[in-house]
C-alpha cells in the first residue's frame, strides 16, 4: 500500500511538553493472585453491634470494640477484645473506657510509633451527646482518663472518624453537626497529639450550605496530608461523595473536589501506590482511586447492580492491593457481608466473596482492617439471630505477590490497562485521557477515548477518531540510557470504512522527530523503530489523522520501549 507524507511534529513540541509535565507517571504493583476467606464465620461477642477494629504492626492480633446500645457491662456499653491471625477470640472481652454510663458508636485507630491504639467515641450522658477519646496500651490496658475532643450533637449511627498521621505523631478527629449558620449540617475536625490532648481549635472541612454528613477519613503516610470524604445531600435527597485534602495541621490543600454518585463513603491510603480509595454501596458497591494531587479515577464497579445496600469498609495491605467489603443485597431479614479484592490500580482480583456467609440473617455495619505481621484482613460486623445481637468476624488471606521480573518496557501504561484521567482544558474537556500520556491536537477536532472492543490484547486499547478532517495524538516522555540501543513499538489498527493513518515518532533529547506510519486498514499491525539513544529522554508520539475519508478511527495498543543493546 502506498504511504502517505509522515507529519511534521517539531514545532508543535512546546505544547506537548508543558503537556506532559502535568501528567503523573508513577504508579502502584499489581496485586497478581487473589486471595480468599480462610476458616469460619466467628463470633466474637453477644449483645453488641456497630463493631470497629485495627491493629498494630509488629504483631498478630487485632483489637475490635463494639456498642453494647443501652446494656451497660463493667459501668460502660463499649467493649472489646483482641482477635488472633486465624479470626478466633484471644482473650476475654473488657471496658476499652472507664466506667462512664451511654457510649456508644465506637472507632478505632492504631498509633504504631507508640504502640498504642486510640478508641473515640459518642457519649450519650447528656441530651446532646459529645465525642471523647480513650488511649489504649499494645495489651488493651487504658492509659489515662477519657478525655473530651468536641462538645458536638449527634444526628445518627455514624461513628466519629479517626485517624493516625504518622508524620505529624496526632491524630485527627472528623465528624458532622450543625453549628452555626447555615442551619445546615457541615463537616469538622479536631486535631489530638499523642499524648490525648488538643491541638488547636476545631476545623471546618466543609461547608457547602447543603447538608453534608457521614465523614471518612485517611492519613497519607507518604505526604502527611490526609483526606476526608463524605456525603452532599442534595434538595431531592440524592447524594453526591466530595473530598478534601488537609495538611497534617489541618489547612486545606486545594478545593473540596467530588468524587462520585453515592453515599456513606469510606477510604484507606495505600502507602505502596501513594494512593487512596474510596468505596460506597448504593444498590452498586463501587470504588474510586484519589491521587494524591486529588485527580479521581472513578468508574470501578465492584458489585453487580442491586449486589449492594449501604454501608461498606476498605483497607490495604503490604503488597498494594485492596480489600473492600459492603452490606449485601437483601431486604431487612436477609443480608450478608461482600467482599471484593482489588489491585492498586483498580483491577478486580477476585470474585465477589459471601464473607459472612449465607446465614440468611440481618448482617450489616461491616468493618475491616488489614495486619501486616500476619497479612491477613479482619472482616467484622453486627448481626441479629432471633432478636440475639452479636459481632462476628471472618479472616481474609490476600493473594500472594511474588516478586515480578522487572517490566521489559520503561513506557508507562503503554497497553491502556492503567486508567484514564480528564484533563481540563478546553479543547479535552470531558474527553478521557490514558494515564502517563499527555495529548496534543495539530488539526480539527479529534476525539480522545479509552476502547474495549477493538483490542490488541488485554482490556482495553486507545482510539483517536474523528468525523472531520484532524491530525492529533498521544505523547510521553520516558528516561533512557544514553548510548543504549531501544526498540520502540505501537500497534495500530485504523477503522476498516475509512482512510486515515497512524504514526509513530520518537524524539531523542532536542532532536528532530523520526516518524513511521502506515494505513493498513482493518487489522492490527506494528509501527516500529530502532533508536540509540544521545540523550537521557525519549519522547514518545502517537498520532492519527484523516485521508479522504474523513470519518477515520486509529486505534493503539501495547505500545513498548525495550532497551535492545549495550551502551
């Protein structure tokens, strides 16, 4: 077939650099075998409900704490015990607070620098109840006296949330109730030290004028910022999760940013990745990876529709994968406990697991967390049998992540398999842009998009189309090895109806672009060039455009730089 005149891309390479610079290029391992639940439901406590947990690393056990509601046990209607790896009791239940009367809705989070946990709660002994906080010893022993962090009111079942910052050495504190103007419930904080006293005054977090409610919180233990989520509810009662990002002193990073369609969210940082996700269940159980500049890559389902009711609990673990679990479908006599593994980036890595089994009881108000010593996960959560109200539990193995070969490719996402991001430009607007690569438009006005019908291999590809003339594509920068020998290859495929071509270009520090292209239509074939490599980048271009046929589609996959010879 007879090829056409390659482009000429050189002047146009100030914009894709400035381009580039804005795109992120580091991202998480893959989770590469799923895990799943080891031995029985148990049940850990009768009585109880609205169960939290969390552990410490270093050893391999796990603290839950429960409501007791109005029965008082000790003086207080809060308990809890540790859990072994294998999800059995290990120990007998006691007070985590002191005799104090109604407390109730409990969390939990673990300080590992101290070796100590901090367990923060509602407290009901006045008509509008307030949020305390009591440290606990590695061995469950209370340190200090109870402490008040806010006088605030409380509007449901809705702990207040509570996180570790372990580049800051506090905690933060988050919870939502109206105070002040609007008479519209607004979302807070309270900064705590390790030692169980306040720092600074109460924050406010968000105030949208609509009611905003059901908090979530995360410490990033990369950056020491954290992220809180929660839940806008709008004049018709639908529901919208936004986020924020706050220094460790509490400042705002940024403008509070949404998130997705949902309610009742929960998150967790995932210190391998340096991302977070955020998961919700409403009638779909689903997911959203938050970068740390606030960028969402929404879109990830984890349940079939109607798989999912309200509330849901996430963690990760040591080797970058996810465990979400969410209150199953039913109606209020038959429900049960889901979870789902997830990979850094997103990836499903497992079915979706009965965790508590098909008991065909009232189960809701699942907790989870993760124990590095013994890599395994703690699934815990209430349930009624016969008007008897217990918390049971259930351990979660994650897949094993051998170590794996180093990636013969130094492109980043060059098989589309890692996502897709908007940028807000006006001429990308609303349009999805693959992750690690910046787009650019020389004519017309192309159309920028992830595809899954018309693959290489693996799920997903890329499609630059357009009904009108355009020439347009994909760049990315990568780092080499100067002296060294690459081979660069993109595979192609060009809509079968139409004319059009597609083109490879590499740029060699400063250099003058070298292009191969070809329009072969119908099939996929390869573009691919030989480099030794002068400088210590390579970018790398993508490019479709029109013939005659205006209505043309070029589709990209597995796109690679292999390094082929030595200096």
């Amino acid at each position: 077939m007879k090829r056409k005149k390659t482009p000429i891309l050189d002047k146009h390479i100030a914009l894709i650099t400035v381009l580039l610079a804005v795109v992120a290029l580091a991202w998480g391992p893959r989770l590469l075998v799923a895990g799943e639940p080891v031995g029985d439901v148990v049940t850990l406590a009768y009585g109880g409900g609205l169960p939290a947990a969390a552990s410490l690393p270093g050893g391999d056990s796990f603290l839950v704490v429960w409501d007791m509601g109005l029965t008082l046990v000790d003086g207080a209607s809060l308990r809890a015990r540790f859990v072994d790896r294998s999800g059995q009791p290990a120990g007998p239940e006691f007070a985590p607070i002191t005799p104090r009367g109604r407390a109730g809705i409990p969390s939990i989070t673990a300080n590992p620098a101290a070796g100590e946990f901090l367990v923060t709660w509602w407290d009901f002994r006045e008509n509008l109840a307030d949020i305390y906080g009591q440290r606990l010893a590695s061995d469950g022993s209370l340190i200090g006296e109870a402490f008040l962090i806010v006088q605030a009111s409380n509007f449901e079942n809705w702990p207040p949330a509570v996180a570790y910052n372990p580049g800051s050495d506090e905690y933060l504190v988050v919870w939502y109730e109206i105070r002040g103007e609007p008479a519209e419930s607004s979302i807070y904080g309270q900064r705590v030290s390790a030692e169980g006293s306040l720092v600074g005054e109460v924050i406010l977090i968000g105030d949208q004028g609509t009611p905003e409610v059901r908090p979530a919180l995360a410490a990033n233990r990369v950056s020491g910022q954290y992220l809180v989520v929660w839940s806008l509810i709008g004049p018709g009662l639908e529901a919208n999760l936004l986020g924020q990002r706050l220094t460790a002193t509490g400042e705002r990073v940024g403008q509070p940013f949404f998130i997705g369609q949902g309610d009742k969210p929960a998150v967790t940082h995932n210190p391998v990745s340096g991302e977070y996700l955020v998961v919700w269940a409403n009638g779909l159980a689903q997911a959203a990876r938050v970068r740390p500049d606030a960028s969402v890559v929404g879109g990830i389902s984890l349940s079939e529709p109607g798989d999912s009711k309200n509330f849901s609990d996430v963690a990760s673990d040591s080797a970058g994968g996810y465990l979400a679990v969410w209150e199953g479908p039913g109606d209020d006599i038959l429900t049960t406990v889901l979870g789902r593994e997830l990979s850094a980036t997103g990836e499903l890595r497992s079915i979706q697991w009965p965790l508590s089994g098909a008991s065909g009881r009232n189960i809701s108000y699942p907790a989870l967390t993760y124990n590095p010593q013994a890599d395994v996960y703690l699934a815990v959560w209430e349930e009624w049998d016969e008007g008897t109200r217990m918390v049971r539990g259930r351990i979660y193995r994650p897949g094993e992540a051998p170590t794996p070969p180093q990636p013969p490719s130094v492109l980043i996402n060059g098989d589309f398999e890692d996502g897709f991001y908007t940028l807000m430009l006006p001429a990308f607007a609303g349009q999805s842009i693959a992750n690690g690569w910046a787009p650019f438009i020389l004519a017309g006005q192309p159309s920028f998009a992830g595809e899954r019908s018309t693959l290489h291999g693996g799920s997903w590809a890329y499609k630059i189309s357009g009904y009108a003339p355009f020439v347009g594509g994909l760049a990315q920068v990568v780092q080499v090895q100067p002296g060294r020998t690459y081979r660069i290859t993109a595979y192609y495929q060009l809509y079968p109806p139409g004319d059009g071509q597609a083109s490879l270009g590499v740029r060699d520090g400063t250099a003058t672009v070298k292009w191969v292209s070809d329009s072969w239509p119908g099939v996929w074939r390869p573009l691919s060039q030989v480099v030794t490599a002068t400088s210590d980048r390579l970018t790398i271009t993508l490019q479709g455009s029109t013939g005659a046929d205006p209505n043309t589609n070029a589709y990209f996959d597995d796109v690679t730089v292999v390094a082929v010879g030595a200096p």
